[in-house]
C-alpha cells in the first residue's frame, strides 16, 4: 500500500463550503517525522539482527571446526592404537593342516560338542543350525539306547527307555532326553493314559511340535541351555577361554557402536557434522570388527581338535571317491551319521555309503546284524523326519514365544488389562462392546 499526501499553499483552492483550509504543514511534517524515526529504527534493529546472525554463524563455524578438529585427532589416535593392536595379534593355527581325518577326533564328544567346535568360526553358525544339532542329539542317544525308534504304519515313533542310567548323559543330552520326556508325559494326559502305562506311551514328531506350542517356555529353555552348558564344557577341557571370548564380545560391542555413529554422522551431515568424521568412524568400526574376529579363537588344543572335525567332515564327504584299501566298519558309519546330522551333512553322507556299503540295500541284512540305526536311516530316511520334525518344533516354539509377549507388551491380546481388571472398550461404528 502506497500513501500520498499533496501539500499546497493556502491560496491554491477557492474558499468555499468544500475545502477546510487550514495549516497543517507542522502537524504533517512531525507525523511524517515520526513514522521515519520508527521505520528507521526497525530498520537498524533488523542490520543488527543480522549482524548478530552473522557473528552467531561465524562463532558456530570456528567452533564446530574446533570440535571438528579434536574429534579427529582422538579418531586418528584410536585409529592408530587399533591398527597397532590388530597386528599384534597372533592368529593361532592348527598345528597340522588335514584335508582328511578318518577318526572320530574326540569318541566321548556329544555331537553338541563336535558342533560348536566346527561352528566356531561363524558364532552365529551354531544357533543357526541348533535344529541340526538337536536332531542330532536325539539319533545319539537312540544309539546309546536312551531311546528307541520304531516305524508303524509308515510313521516314526519314539520310544523311551524309563530304566536308562541317565548318569550317563551329557547336559546337552540330558536336556534333551528330559524333553521327550515332558513330551511323552503331555501325551500321556492328552490321551489320558494312566500313569502305570506310561512306559508304552510312543511320541512322534508331532507331538514334540505340539508341545512346543502349548509349553513354548519349557521347550525353549531346554533348547536355548545347550550351548551354554556347551561353552562351559569347552571351557573345562581346554578347547575355549572364556576371557579372550568375552574380550572378542567387547572389540565387537565398540565396532556396532562406530558403525551406528557413523550413520547417524552421514544422516546429520547436511546440518552439522563434517563428512570426514563419519569416515573416522567407518574405519574405526572396521578396524574394531576385525580385532573382534581375530581375538575371537578357539585355544590351540581346541584349534587342533576343529581341524579334525573339519577333515572328517570333508571325509565323510568325499568317502565314496577315496580310494581306500580298507573302508571303515559299518557300524562306525552310525556315529559318523550323528555327527554328519550335526553338520547338516547327513543325506549326502548316506549316498556316499550306498556306493561302498551295496549290503545297505539288503534290509534283512541289516536286521539281522543289528543296523537297526541304518536300517531306519535307509527305510525311513529317519534323518530328515526327525530334523524336519524338530525345525517345525522349534519355529513353532518361537513363534508362540513372540506371539506372547506381543500380547504381554499392549498388544491385541491384552491392550486394555491391567490391575487384575479389564475394561469395556467402545467399538462405536459397530455398535457393540468389546471386553
């Protein structure tokens, strides 16, 4: 908006009933006078603003670089203190290399064992393939008839044997046996068998993954224990040290954190952060992950066992290409089968011995020299039913565990509880209560 004031002098306009003529040169000039005052004291007002802006940015800028600056050089201290530690490293190796190994390297090694030892390399290999190991487990303790398969009407059942010594068993094997047991005894009352009969009661995959849903908790931490109990074992024998493995854990707690600064830098570096900073911290994470691999070892004697582990699993293999005067006992081939489960190895395994071991074919044979492991195993395929069986279990098992605490922590299943009450919640485009 534009305003104009004309000012004239007194005899421009005719007097007459139209015209007010009065002086008011003085009362415009002091208006006009005032209204200058105030626009020009906004306007001072807004240079100093500006000033002000200015020498805010300035004073952010020299302090940012100053940060800037010590944040590097503590970077490029760690940097080089990480380097240094990373070379002073020494990476234990197995004291002979083996591209084979025909012996079971260790004859009392739970197939838990001989897992976490061939996983070791990976940490995240071992819970990745706990189903395998699992499966594993139970085919050792049909072995040490523990246990007992039997195959009625195309489907496997198991039997336990209620007089075993359970003495005799591992922790990992223990768990397990206690499990068959919770589920024998939840079949039990499903079907409501009494109590003297519960010896006879058979259980077959099924059931395990049906009790895995109704009793996810005691299932999972039968399963969840082993290789804790495993760890603790190694530890006892020598094969792992606890400290350098909680050493290994911190190295690769200090990478994580890095990397999630560094993308946090990357995310703020349009606004605040420099890009060099984020740099810094990428090869910090690096160089801390590579530490945390490298500390992450398994002791020489436990390095030297891994390496047999690996060479009888590239044995086991490879066994039908070798050309070997004397092949091993088919009996042996029932515990290189556990293990061979443990390693997820055990279907290829079992072609290799029908190329060697013709008499495979022969089930009378193998009845009536007491195969009744490989008999199972060739008849049945005894090995994927029961790894099949035991991933369903345990996918089962989870899922029930997430489902639970979904509804725990505010979900569908329990939102609106709480003190022991619940509450009608008002469903109004359907017209009805919810309790």
């Amino acid at each position: 908006m534009v305003e104009v004031r004309i000012v004239t002098t007194e005899n421009v306009f005719f007097l007459n009933d139209n015209v007010l003529n009065t002086n008011k040169l003085d009362s415009i000039l002091a208006e006009e006078g005032k209204w200058a005052d105030e626009a020009n004291s906004l306007r001072e007002e807004a240079l100093r603003q500006k000033e002000f802006e200015r020498m805010a940015i300035k004073i952010f800028i020299i302090v940012a670089i100053i940060v800037t600056i010590i944040a590097e050089i503590i970077f490029i201290v760690k940097i080089v203190k990480y380097v240094k530690v990373l070379r002073g490293i020494k990476v234990r190796k197995p004291e002979q290399e083996l591209q084979y190994f025909r012996d079971i390297p260790n004859e009392d090694a739970t197939p838990t064992e001989a897992a976490f030892l061939y996983y070791f390399d990976n940490k995240n290999d071992f819970n990745y393939n706990i189903t395998k190991i699992i499966s594993a487990i139970i085919l050792d303790l049909a072995l040490k008839k523990a246990i007992a398969f039997e195959e009625v009407n195309k489907k496997i059942y198991i039997k336990i044997n209620a007089i075993y010594d359970k003495s005799k068993l591992k922790c990992d094997e223990l768990s397990i046996y206690e499990l068959l047991c919770d589920v024998q005894k939840y079949v039990t009352k499903k079907t409501k068998t009494s109590v003297e009969d519960i010896e006879n009661v058979k259980i077959e995959m099924k059931d395990v993954e049906n009790y895995a849903k109704k009793h996810d908790k005691e299932f999972l931490a039968k399963i969840e224990g082993i290789e804790k109990n495993t760890k603790d074992i190694q530890a006892e024998t020598g094969n792992y040290e606890k400290k350098e493995i909680e050493e290994a854990e911190q190295w690769s707690n200090k990478s994580v954190i890095y990397f999630i600064f560094a993308v946090i830098t990357i995310m703020m570096f349009v606004f605040i952060l420099p890009f060099f900073i984020a740099i810094s911290c990428l090869i910090c994470g690096i160089l801390t992950n590579r530490i945390a691999k490298k500390t992450r070892m398994l002791t020489q004697k436990g390095m030297n066992e891994q390496e047999k582990w690996k060479g009888l699993k590239r044995y086991m293999e490879d066994f039908s290409l070798l050309n070997e005067r004397e092949v091993p006992d088919l009996i042996l081939w029932e515990k290189y089968l556990v293990y061979a489960t443990a390693f997820g190895i055990a279907d290829k395994v079992l072609k290799q011995l029908k190329i060697k071991y013709p008499e495979l074919a022969d089930e009378t044979y193998l009845i009536n020299n007491g195969y009744m492991y490989l008999y199972m195993m060739n008849r049945c395929n005894l090995n994927t039913v029961v790894a099949s069986g035991m991933q369903k279990a345990y996918s089962t098992g989870l899922s029930e565990r997430a489902a639970r605490n979904y509804s725990s922590g505010g979900g569908y299943g329990g939102g609106f509880s709480g003190g022991g009450r619940r509450w009608p919640v008002e469903a109004g485009r359907h017209g009805r209560k919810i309790k």
